[in-house]
C-alpha cells in the first residue's frame, strides 16, 4: 500500500496533499506579490506623476496630495487661483448674470483641466449688500448670486474640455465684511478644483475640506475660504445640483 501510495504522489513528494499544499502557497504568494506590486506601482505613478504646466490664466496653484475623508479614503487636488484680469473677465453682469460673453481659456488651460479625473467650480459673492435691505435677506441673495456664478463657471469649463468629466459646484457663499473700504473684487474669487486622483467611494466633500484645513498656513486662499464665506464655515460644503 505505502508504494502505491509513494506511486501515486506527484514526483519528489511524499503525498499528493503536500505537492497540492505547496503548489497552492506558492500560487497564494505570486498572487499577493503580484497585487503588492500593482499597488506600488500606483502608488509611485500618483505620486511622481507630471502634471501639465500652470497656465498664464492662473495666478497661484496649490496642489495637496494623499487628503483623507473620514473613512480614511484618499484623494488629491490641484486647486488653481485665477489672476485678476480673469476674474475681472467673468465677474462683470453680462458675463456671469447673462452669459452674452464668455472667456477664452489657453491651450494650457485646456490641457490642465482634460488632466483632471473631476473638477470642482468654486462660486463666491463679495460683502456687499445693496442698500435698503436687511443683512440676511441681503446675504441671501448673495449666496445665491454665488452659485450661479459657480454654476456659469461649470458651463465654460465643460465647454473647455475634449472629453467628458464629472463637474461639482461649489457654493462658498457670502465673504464676511472686512471692516474696511476699498476694492471688493478679490472677494468675488475664481478657484477651479481639480481632482487629481481620488479612492474608490471617497467622500470629495470631507476630503477636501481635509486638505484645505491641513494646508492653510501654506495656502492662506483655505483659511480664507473656510473662514471668511458665509458657506464655508459648516461642517459640509454647499454644492449646488
């Protein structure tokens, strides 16, 4: 019986379970290095991954990778300030309250956003409030002033792009009044927010405001935004649908 047994089992084992058992770990193990080493690579394509060139449009970037939402999920942003002569471009009424013109946006402009796997129109509304009117029916109507114009923005940038890409927008609302006379215009803000890559089923909401509040002493434009606008101070941000 043990020669046949001896017989039977594969070539240099004792028993057909033990060449099985080994044949099986090994499998296991080129299986488990096999996704290891995907996920490294991933990994080093994210992070070493290069992004097209700031285009003239923009005035200051910050770009904040490995941000987490609250179950841990990740995702990065590339989050792009406007100079003031295009804000000054698309803040005029015909432009965002009419839509009779619109901006040209570069070539690199165009290149910036067909990078992004999702972007995010950023509205706001400076302090002012027309006169005869009470504060909070006057910081209502600014609010919604601040989602169309988050809502035009949306509709340049679609327009912009050469294939389809999610598009978020985001209210900010109403900026808090300064305490001071001057020109308010840097108050109407254009931020554009590029989704860089993101995890499967992460939360863009809490994620974001996680690498706003974990970059603001680098990047004083997300304090501003999380502190100075009537919608940005809550526990969630207000997207408009």
């Amino acid at each position: 019986m043990a020669r046949m047994t001896n017989q039977s089992a594969p070539h240099g084992w004792r028993s057909r379970f033990i060449a099985w058992s080994w044949w099986s770990s090994a499998a296991a193990l080129v299986l488990v290095g096999g996704s290891v080493a995907y996920a490294t690579a991933v990994e080093v394509r994210r992070l070493t991954r290069v992004l097209p060139p700031e285009p003239p449009e923009v005035v200051e970037e910050v770009i904040v990778r490995d941000a987490v939402d609250q179950q841990g999920r990740h995702a990065s942003f590339r989050i792009l300030l406007f100079s003031d002569e295009f804000r000054w471009r698309i803040n005029s009424s015909d432009v965002l309250e009419n839509g009779l013109r619109q901006p040209v946006f570069t070539p690199e402009m165009k290149a910036v956003l067909d990078d992004a796997v999702e972007i995010i129109c950023v509205g706001a509304s400076s302090e002012e409030i027309p006169p005869g009117i009470s504060f909070e029916s006057g910081r209502a109507a600014e609010e919604r002033r601040a989602a169309r114009r988050a809502e035009r923005i949306a509709v340049w940038v679609r327009q912009a792009l050469s294939r389809p890409t999610p598009i978020r927008k985001l209210n900010i609302g109403h900026h808090a009044s300064a305490d001071q006379l001057g020109n308010t215009s840097a108050q109407r803000r254009v931020v554009i927010i590029l989704v860089l890559d993101r995890d499967d089923r992460a939360n863009i909401d809490e994620a974001l405001r996680e690498a706003m509040a974990r970059e603001s002493a680098r990047a004083p434009i997300f304090e501003t935004l999380l502190t100075k606008y009537s919608l940005g101070e809550g526990s969630t941000f207000e997207w408009v649908e």
